[in-house]
C-alpha cells in the first residue's frame, strides 16, 4: 500500500524551530544580564561615609600671610647685671609673684660703693677748688680796689700841683721843668691807674674762667656720680611691674658680666603673639593689617603691630596685637598659627577648603549630581586657612566633595553609593 507524504502544519513547525531556539535564547539573555551587571559592577564607586562635601555660599574671602607664631607677655623686663658682679642672694624663685618693689636677688655692691665714695672724694675737692678761687678772686679784687683808690688820690694830688705850678710859673716864681715835672707826674699817675683797671677787669675774667671750667668738671663728676647711685641701686634687683619671675640665675656666687641678664619678670595678664615669615612674602607685610591667630578651633582676631627690620636667616619677625589679650587659652611659648589678613573679596562664591586637584594646570572638583560626583573644571580666587574663592566653574548652593579624590583624577565620574 503506498502511502503519501502529507504537508506539516506551519504552525507546528514554528512551535518546534520556537522550542529549538529557546534555550539558546535564554542562554543569551542571560549572559546580557551578567554583561550589564558586570559593567555597572566595574564602575567606580565611592562610599558617601568616606567622603566630606561642603556645599558654596555666597560671603566673602580673606588672602591671608600665613605664619607660626609665639605667644609671649606684653609686658616683659629683662633685669641685667650694672656692672660685673657676682650674685650674693636670690630672694625670689621662678614662679613666684612679685609686687612693684619687691626684691628678686641681690648682687656684690661693695665695688658699687667704692667707685660712689671715690666720685664723692673728687666732687668735693672740686668743690673747694671753686671755694678757693672765689676767696683769691675777693681778694685780688681787695688789693687791687685799695691800689686803685691810693692811686686816685696821686693822680689828684698830681693834678693839683700841675695847676699850682703853672700859676707860679705865671709870676715868675719857678721854671718851665717844674711844670713840665708836675705833668709828666699826672701822666704817668693815670697810666698807672688804667694799669690797675685793667688788671682787676683780667682778674675777674681770670677767675670766671676757672670757676667755669671747675663748674664743667663738677658736672661731669656730678653725672658719674648719679650713674654710680645708679650702679648702686640696681644692685638690689626689684620688680617694676607685677607679675611673676620667670627666671633667675640659677645659683649664688656666681659671676656676671656688666649687661648679663640676671633676672626676667613678666605681667601674665596680657599676651601677644611674636610671628615669624619668610622675607620672600615679607613686602606683601604692613604694620596695620588684621590678623587672625589659631590655636585648634580657638580664633582670636588682632593686628599687626610691629615688623621688625632686621632679616635673619631669610626669616622676618613681626608682633601681632590681639584684641583679647587675656584669653583663657593663651599661655607664655604657646605655639599658634598667624594668618595676616593681605586682600578681600565680597561678595563672592565661597568653598570650604580642602584638597584641590590639578589636571592639566586646572584645578578640578567633584561636584556631586545625586548619586553620581562629576569633575567640574574650577577657577579659583582668594585663599586662605579656611576658604577658597569660586570665580568660574561652580554656583550657589553645588555640593562639593572637599575631601580627596587623587584617585580618582583621571575619571570624569565616579558612583557615589
């Protein structure tokens, strides 16, 4: 019997090619999945808890000078040696408080009170070298006023015989040469009584000059010898200011140098800060400019007072006045951070500081867009301790991440999870 081949259904055929091709279908399915999962798996991440972000405001941005600073008493004395000495008694410890007067340590004075009573010996006999030349002068001026009154009396007497020889020279009774006698005797009467004028006016002029110069001398003297007082007193080192001693010579007996410092006291009331730059940013530094000095997250604000001229060592020193200058926190040798205050800008986009990177010369950020940070090309301003200011690439309000990203330098976004 023969049989004949019959057409299949195409709709069963598809149901078979369908269950042929399922399988390899899903296998690839399958691996699309895993493909996708897999380059979202590989994608960099960031976790949020390990990152800081700061969101930019608007306010304003200091340039600062920044520098180490030394707190330091405003107030402090140096007491030094008069002259070489040696320490006899040390009456005040480090540590100790003092009033105005008190005593701190005493110092050899016996060297001190022989160079006063010398200086003392000295004046005094200048002193009756003075006395003296005043008595010679009184008494020149005596023997010359008495010569000077006999020879008035001469030239009178003189003078009147002058005229009675003329008249008896009229009536014949005597010759031309007694007249010519009797004048001559006037002549030589007055020469010797201007003599005797000018020999008292020398005198006086005599004995003025070497009172002037004994005056000098004593003066002189007189100077030497507040000096020795001086000397003397300062032997006997006591406080000016109140305060505490912070440090003396450390043992009795021992010798010092004229100049060498003996003593040191401080007022502990008030404080500044003694800073330290280097001469490169020096010129940028003015007497005048505000300052900010920082001690962990303790600020205090202030001004610079003083620069100091001298360079030593590439290195400028400049003190720093602070308004509060008996803050709780601040104590002697105190180390702080000094932030000069050189420019401002406001107002202005602002950034809390923190690590910036540079790719090809330009600072970036990661800014973040939900849960993914994009770098972001920025421009940056001012800058200080604290703050960055944003002329380009940022806006009100943008969230940043301020902690670092170096690395991620190279990757235009990471996944923040």
């Amino acid at each position: 019997m023969e049989t004949m081949d019959r057409p299949i259904d195409p709709a069963l055929q598809r149901r078979r090619r369908l269950r042929r091709w399922l399988p390899a279908l899903g296998a690839l399915g399958v691996i699309l999945i895993l493909l996708v999962l897999g380059i979202g798996g590989l994608r960099p991440s960031v976790r949020r808890d390990r990152i800081r972000t700061a969101r930019v405001e608007v306010g304003a941005v200091t340039a600062t000078l920044d520098a180490s600073g030394l707190v330091v008493p405003v107030f402090e004395f140096v007491y030094t040696a008069p002259m070489a000495t040696r320490v006899v008694r040390v009456l005040s410890t480090p540590g100790a408080r003092v009033a105005v007067g008190d005593t701190i340590l005493l110092l050899d004075d016996r060297e001190a009170r022989r160079d006063l009573a010398r200086l003392q010996e000295q004046v005094s006999l200048l002193e009756n070298s003075r006395a003296q030349a005043n008595l010679d002068l009184d008494r020149t001026r005596d023997d010359l006023a008495t010569q000077r009154e006999v020879k008035a009396l001469e030239l009178k007497s003189f003078r009147y015989e002058v005229e009675r020889n003329r008249q008896l020279f009229e009536s014949g009774l005597i010759s031309q040469d007694a007249v010519r006698k009797a004048e001559t005797d006037v002549a030589r009467a007055d020469i010797e009584l201007r003599h005797l004028d000018s020999s008292l006016a020398r005198a006086r002029q005599d004995v003025a000059a070497r009172l002037e110069g004994l005056g000098l001398e004593i003066a002189i003297l007189e100077k030497d010898l507040d000096r020795a007082r001086e000397q003397l007193e300062r032997t006997a080192v006591t406080c000016q200011r109140a305060g505490i001693v912070t440090w003396v010579v450390p043992s009795i007996g021992a010798a010092v140098a004229q100049g060498e410092p003996v003593a040191r006291a401080a007022d502990l009331s008030e404080y500044r800060v003694e800073a330290t730059l280097s001469d490169v940013l020096a010129r940028r530094l003015v007497e005048g400019l505000e300052a900010t000095v920082r001690s962990g997250d303790t600020r205090l604000s202030g001004r610079v007072e003083k620069v100091l001229p001298t360079v030593e060592n590439g290195i400028v020193t400049f003190q720093v006045s602070l308004d509060e200058k008996d803050h709780p926190i601040l104590r002697p040798n105190l180390r702080m951070d000094v932030h000069s205050v050189t420019d401002r800008h406001a107002p202005t986009l602002c950034l809390k500081r923190g690590p910036v990177l540079t790719i090809e010369g330009r600072e970036t950020v990661y800014v973040l867009q939900g849960e993914t940070a994009v770098r972001t090309p920025i421009t940056i301003g001012l800058s200080n301790f604290e703050l960055y200011e944003i002329t380009e690439g940022l806006a009100d309000g943008d969230e940043v991440i301020i902690s670092d990203m170096s690395d991620y330098r190279n990757i235009k976004e990471v996944r923040v999870r």
